[in-house]
C-alpha cells in the first residue's frame, strides 16, 4: 500500500495546483480506500482508553509555561487556538489526544468507517429502555472525533446553522444575555466562505476559513421529492441558512471542491508555523492542575508516549474536549456532582451539575422508498473514479441529498420541529450496519437495495428528554458512561411519530407512483403483537430502529444559575478562576440542525469574549 503522499513535496505541489485528491497512481489511491476500509471491517473497538493511554512512569516532566492552553483540537479548540494565536504576544499551547487527520478523512462519503479506528473514541450509549433496541445489547454506538479536527474530521460533513428561535432562546428560556441571534449571526459570516448558489448573501459570509458548497442532488431524487413534499404544503427554499429553515431544500456541505473541510483544514494546517502556537498530539490530558485554596486553574497534567507531563498555564485553562469528554476531565479533576464524586472517591473542588441535561437528537431510520430506477451501482473503484471529478455519491456524508424541516405547518417564525434527511443508500451495504451497529439477527429486518432506494431518516429537533454523563470510576482510562436517556419523555416519541405519520401519507401519492415507487414494508417481527400499521405498531418500530446522531450537548450547560448549568455566558466555569469550556457541551440546549455550524460560532465569539477580557481586539 504505498501511496503518493508518502512524498511530502509531492503532496505539496499537487495540493497547490489543485484541490481534490490527486493520485498519480489512480490504482494507489484505490488501494488505500479499500485497506481502509477492511481495516474498518476488522476493527475491535477498544473496551477502554488503553489504547491510547499508557501511564507507565511515575515522573512528571515539565512541558513549558503558556499564556492559554486549550484541551482539545475539535470545533471549538480549533478555532480558539487560530484566533487566541492572532495575537502575537499570546503562547498558545493546543493539546490533541490522537493524531493527525490523514487524506482517507476527506472523503466525506466513507465516514462511518472512521468510526471503526483509532481516529474515534469508540464510545457507546449505555442500554437504553425506548430506543437503539435493535442495536448490539440495546447500545447504539456512539463515535466521537479523536484527532485534529476532533468531530470535524469524521463526521457527515452537514452544515446546518439552526434556526433563529434557538438563539433567542439561549437568551430568553435559559438567560443568557449576548448569544441571541442577532448577536450571534456575524459569528456564523466570521468563519464562512459561502460558495453555493442561489444564497442570501444578507445571511452568508465570503473569504472566511470555513468552506460551505453544496453537491448537486440526483436529478431524480430531486424531481421526485420537491413535488412529494410540496403536496404536502413544505416548500422548496433555496437557502435554509438564510430567511426561512422551515422547507425542503438541497444540503449546504462543509466541503472544498471534493474534500471534507475541518477544523484541521480550515482553521490549523496553515498556521502551524505560527510561533506563538504550539500543537502537541498525541496528549491525553487527565486532569486539570487546580490551586483548592483559590479555585484557580493554573495548568494541566497530561499523557504522551507514556510520560507523564505538565504544562502551566499563565491567564486561562479552557477546555474544548467535546460533548463527552469536557464533561468526563472537569469530573475527574474534582468539579461535578458532589454525590457522584464522592462515591467514586475524587476529592471535591467544587459541587456543579456536570454531566447533568445530556441531549441528543434521536432519528428514526425504518423508512425508506424503493424506487424503479438504479441510482448508483458502481463498484468502489468506480465510484472513486467519479469523486475525482467531484461527482455523486462519495461526495457527501450518508450520501445525503436533500433536507426538509418541518413545524407541521406553523409559520416561519418558529422552529422545526423534525428533520428529514433524504439520501441514497451508502455506498456499500455494510456501510448502513457500520452506522448503526445493528445487532446482526435485526439487519434481515432492514433489508436495503443499494442502487434504488432511498432513505428517509426523521431525526427529532427538540427532544424533552433528558441524559447524563458520569464516571465509571476515577480512572481516566475507564470510558465515560453516556446516557440521553431517549424517549424517557413520551411526548418525544410522539413527536416522532408526527413525522413519521406525515411521511407515511406521502405512500398513496400519485407522484409516487409515477416513479413506480413506495414505502417499503419493512418486517418488524419483535412487534407482531401489535396490529400491523397501527401506531403501537410503529412506536415499537421506532422504539428498535432509532438511533444516537452523536451529536451530544448540554452536559455542562450554560445558564445564569451555578445549580442547574456549569458555565455562565462568558463560558466560565461557576466558582472557578481561569477556567472556561467552549465546546458543544455548553449549549444549554439542542438546536434545529447539526451541531458544527453552533459550535464553530461560539469559538468565534468565545474568542472575542476573551480577547476583550484581556483588552486585546
Ligand atoms: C460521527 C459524527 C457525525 C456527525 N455528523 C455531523 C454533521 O454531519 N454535521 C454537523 O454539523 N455535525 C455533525 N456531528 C457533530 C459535530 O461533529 C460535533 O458536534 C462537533 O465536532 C463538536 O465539537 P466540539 O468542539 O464540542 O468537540 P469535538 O469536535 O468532538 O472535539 C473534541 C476534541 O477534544 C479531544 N479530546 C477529548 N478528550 C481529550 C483529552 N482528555 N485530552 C486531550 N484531548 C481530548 C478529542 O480527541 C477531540 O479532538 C457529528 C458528530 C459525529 C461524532
Ligand atoms: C488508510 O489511509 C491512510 C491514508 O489516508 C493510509 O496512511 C493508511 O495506510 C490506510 N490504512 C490502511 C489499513 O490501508
Ligand atoms: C480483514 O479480515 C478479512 C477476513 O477476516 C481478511 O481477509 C482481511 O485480510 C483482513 N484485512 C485486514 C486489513 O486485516
Ligand atoms: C460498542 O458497540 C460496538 C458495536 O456493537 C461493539 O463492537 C463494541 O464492542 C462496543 N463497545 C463497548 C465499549 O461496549
Ligand atoms: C503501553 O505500554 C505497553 C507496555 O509497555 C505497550 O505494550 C503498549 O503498546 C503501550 N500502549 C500505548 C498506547 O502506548
Ligand atoms: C511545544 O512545547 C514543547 C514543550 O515546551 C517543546 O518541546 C516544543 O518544541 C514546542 N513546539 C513548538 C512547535 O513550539
Ligand atoms: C442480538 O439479538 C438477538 C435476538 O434478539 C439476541 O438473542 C442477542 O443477544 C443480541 N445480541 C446482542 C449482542 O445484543
Ligand atoms: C491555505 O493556504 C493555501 C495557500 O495559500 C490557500 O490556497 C488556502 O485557501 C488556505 N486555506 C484556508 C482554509 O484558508
Ligand atoms: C435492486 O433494485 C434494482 C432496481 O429495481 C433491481 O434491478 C435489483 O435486482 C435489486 N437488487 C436486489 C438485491 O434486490
Ligand atoms: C447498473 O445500472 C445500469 C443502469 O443504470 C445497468 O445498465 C447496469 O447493468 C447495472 N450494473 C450492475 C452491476 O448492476
Ligand atoms: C407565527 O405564529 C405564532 C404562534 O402561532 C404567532 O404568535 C405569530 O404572530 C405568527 N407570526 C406571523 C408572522 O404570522
Ligand atoms: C406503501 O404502498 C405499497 C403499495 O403501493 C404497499 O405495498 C406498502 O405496504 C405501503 N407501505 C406502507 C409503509 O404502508
């Protein structure tokens, strides 16, 4: 498996003539797709942290002093360490516990295998009651990004900002001045280089960092939808960023030309020769150095190649581990619940809800249209062929297409209530359990052609259901326990149900039938007990095939009272000195969409938070 980009120059010529992956030996780069991907097949998920974390010496080495360090290199620590490194007299030090991305992460249209590496934490939920019950031991997997670019290297590529009613709620419902809408929308146009057409220029940003384009949809999927849907009073919007998200429209796409665009690519990897910032891979941080007396964050212990080491920090300790794992480092450096604490022996710094208000949108995937037509039937060689020339359908994560959100026909004025993430299958069959991690006596149930149907998945917006995130024990090599607790509230599956009702009225179309299609029959024999069609019957179904979309907030969320939220509105952690989150974790709830766009413009304005605090602009 000897590839082009084992020569450096080389890569670096061809990446400056073009974008796009460019192998001179089309058969090479074909080579390293399919290891990938059987190295993926093979792939046993690590029971716990040993595979990256060893603690073999005793001694703790010094590693420097800094003005900020920053845990994590996902969304948010991406952009922090870019823009905190603008200023020239400020030492950066960004520390990253796994690698670097590596060019089989640019093809949006092969994530799910990266799932199944060392570039993932290979989490799982733990069992749930109401859902992931056709998942191994009712446990949907639950991936989260390890490396540069953290979730933004293996994640859909999806670029939804949400709705403007989910900013001013931020300052309404859970009171916290500065982050409505208004306020936050030229943080979105800060990072953006919006390249897509039509678009409301009003609402985009140009020659930003961040690259939003889109991948034209299958003609066919397109003029079988926008019609399908429109009789169903949810129009077709050019522009779900802009005035209106309520509607069916094309996705926006993180991507630049055929390659995923990450917090690695977008926000580092033309700033590591920045002298004032200093990447270190490779670190599994442990736990946060705190002065008890204080209350003050003043460094951080960390792992690299089996040493032990600590970094000082001279003005802030931020923490951008991520959804999970901020919550998993505040706990074992003694912030979090006082009980949870003590029960695993970790000495209290100071008693937050840490871990508490965990949120994830669940979606519902036993819906898909069987059509007459063969989409895509390419061996993967072929299909590598055409993503060369920037076509369908390894161009975009789940092979997505379009999206419609819906309000079941409010206004525009508030918010959806469902998505619909309409795509063509993945790209090879064992793509879809890959996904998912369907227990293998449930795959028969869900049987999908690859060439002609098409999947519908219903992903709840606005879940009232609550999770957690707690320690297994005081270790940091125990994984974290993580439950969103879905559907713990019944009006979420009903909520669900709604959706999936309004699509269920879509089978009797006659566009539909005009493409000789309909909604597959899917067999659920675990709910035979119930009438066929009826809605128990579908309760049960959505109860086996809904699934974690990873997409984990909240759990040290941010609000005005140190009893019910972690971080106050400038992000700083309650009762704490020189310490901040600024990740997903502290959105103080789910938004109407995927979770980067958000994340990427709180870094944006954490930024400014900071830079202010210390009068540098
Ligand atoms: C599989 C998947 C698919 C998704 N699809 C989409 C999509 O299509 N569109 C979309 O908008 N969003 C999507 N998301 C969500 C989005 O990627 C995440 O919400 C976003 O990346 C979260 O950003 P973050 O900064 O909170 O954390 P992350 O991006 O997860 O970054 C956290 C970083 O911290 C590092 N880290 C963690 N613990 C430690 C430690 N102890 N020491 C050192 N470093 C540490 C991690 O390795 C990681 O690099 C997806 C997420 C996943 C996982
Ligand atoms: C996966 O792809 C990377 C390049 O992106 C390559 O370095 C690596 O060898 C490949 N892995 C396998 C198992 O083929
Ligand atoms: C994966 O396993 C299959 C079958 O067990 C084997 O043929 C293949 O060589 C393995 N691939 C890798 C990269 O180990
Ligand atoms: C998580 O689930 C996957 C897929 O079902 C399984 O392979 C893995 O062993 C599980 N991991 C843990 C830590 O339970
Ligand atoms: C941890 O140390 C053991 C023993 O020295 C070694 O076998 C293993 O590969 C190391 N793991 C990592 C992730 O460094
Ligand atoms: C980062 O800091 C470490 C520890 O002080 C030092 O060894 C390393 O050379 C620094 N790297 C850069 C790029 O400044
Ligand atoms: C898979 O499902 C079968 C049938 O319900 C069950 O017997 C088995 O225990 C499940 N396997 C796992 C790993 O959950
Ligand atoms: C990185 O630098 C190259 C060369 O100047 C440029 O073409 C590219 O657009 C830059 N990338 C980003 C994300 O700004
Ligand atoms: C998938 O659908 C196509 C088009 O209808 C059909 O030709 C093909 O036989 C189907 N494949 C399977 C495995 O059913
Ligand atoms: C792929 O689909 C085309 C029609 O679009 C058909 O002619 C061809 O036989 C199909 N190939 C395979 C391998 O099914
Ligand atoms: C939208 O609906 C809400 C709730 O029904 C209502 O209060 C509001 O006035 C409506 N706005 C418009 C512009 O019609
Ligand atoms: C959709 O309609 C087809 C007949 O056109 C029928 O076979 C199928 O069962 C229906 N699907 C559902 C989910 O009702």
């Amino acid at each position: 498996m000897r590839v082009i980009y084992t020569s450096t120059v080389l890569i670096l010529i061809v990446a400056a003539l073009t974008f796009g992956l460019k192998y001179d030996n089309f058969e090479e780069f074909v080579d390293m797709v399919e290891g990938n991907i059987s190295a993926a097949e093979n792939y046993t998920i690590s029971k716990d942290n040993s595979d990256i974390l060893n603690q073999s010496s005793s001694a703790v080495k010094d590693f420097g002093t800094f003005d900020f360090i920053i845990i994590g290199a996902g969304a948010g620590g991406g952009v922090l360490a870019n823009r905190l490194s603008e200023i020239l007299e400020w030492n950066v030090l960004l520390l990253e516990a796994g690698g670097s991305p590596d060019d089989f992460t640019k093809i949006l249209g092969l994530s799910a295998y990266t799932y199944y590496s060392t570039r993932s934490w290979g989490y799982n939920v733990t069992s749930q009651k109401h859902a992931c019950l056709a998942a191994n031991e009712e446990k949907c997997i639950f991936p989260q990004g390890r490396g540069l670019g953290g979730g933004t290297t293996i994640n859909g590529g999806v670029y939804v900002r949400g709705h403007p009613e989910d900013f001013d709620r931020w300052v309404s419902v859970y009171g916290n001045p500065g982050w409505s809408y208004e306020e936050v929308l030229p943080y979105f146009k800060k990072s953006e280089n919006a390249l897509f057409e039509p678009r409301d220029s009003y609402y985009h940003g140009e020659g930003g960092y961040w690259t939003v384009d889109q991948c034209l949809s299958t003609p066919t999927v397109v003029d079988l939808f926008k019609p399908l849907f429109k009789e169903k009073g949810i129009d077709f919007i050019d522009d779900y960023s802009g005035k209106y998200e309520n509607g069916i429209a094309q996705y926006q796409m993180s991507l630049k030309g055929n390659e995923r665009v990450s917090t690695y690519s977008a926000f580092l990897e033309n700033f590591t020769s920045r002298s004032n910032l200093n990447i270190s891979l490779n670190n599994f941080v442990t736990k946060i150095a705190i002065n008890k007396a204080t209350k003050t964050a003043y460094g951080v212990y960390f792992v690299k190649d089996g040493v032990n080491y600590f970094a000082k920090a001279k003005k802030e300790v931020i923490v951008s581990a991520g959804g999970v794992n901020s919550a998993q480092l505040l706990m074992l450096s003694g912030i979090g619940p006082k009980k949870h604490l003590k029960d695993l022996n970790i000495p209290l710094v100071k008693n937050l809800p840490v871990g508490q208000n965990l949120q994830d949108h669940v979606m519902f995937i036993g819906l898909i249209f069987r059509t007459n037509r063969i989409f895509y039937n390419q061996t993967m060689a072929e299909m590598l062929k055409l993503y060369e020339e920037n076509q369908r359908p390894l161009m975009t994560g789940y092979s997505v297409e379009l999206v419609s959100f819906t309000n079941f026909g409010r206004n525009q004025t508030i918010r959806p209530d469902i998505e619909y993430q309409i795509s063509t299958p993945p790209p090879s069959g064992s793509q879809f359990e890959f996904f998912f991690g369907i227990n293998d006596s449930f795959v028969e149930a869900i049987n999908i052609n690859t060439s002609s149907d098409i999947n519908l998945f219903i992903y709840l917006m606005h879940p009232k259901s609550r999770g957690s995130i707690t320690l297994k024990s005081n270790s940091p090599l125990d994984k974290p326990l993580i439950d969103p607790n879905y559907f713990a509230e019944d009006e979420d599956i009903e909520t669900l149900y709604r959706g999936v009702e309004l699509i269920l009225s879509m089978n009797n179309s006659q566009i539909l039938k005009d493409y000789g299609a309909y909604i597959v029959d899917v067999e659920y024999p675990y709910c035979e007990s119930y009438e066929k069609f009826s809605k128990d019957w579908w309760l049960c179904a959505i109860k086996y095939f809904s699934y974690s979309t990873f997409h984990a907030v909240s759990a040290n969320r941010m609000g005005p009272d140190p009893k019910t939220s972690v971080v106050n509105a400038r992000l700083q952690v309650y009762g704490m000195k020189n310490l901040r989150v600024v990740d997903s974790s502290v959105l103080p709830e789910l938004i109407s969409g995927h979770i980067t766009a958000p994340v990427l413009m709180l870094a944006e304005k954490a930024s400014d938070i900071i830079k202010e605090k210390y009068n540098r602009h």
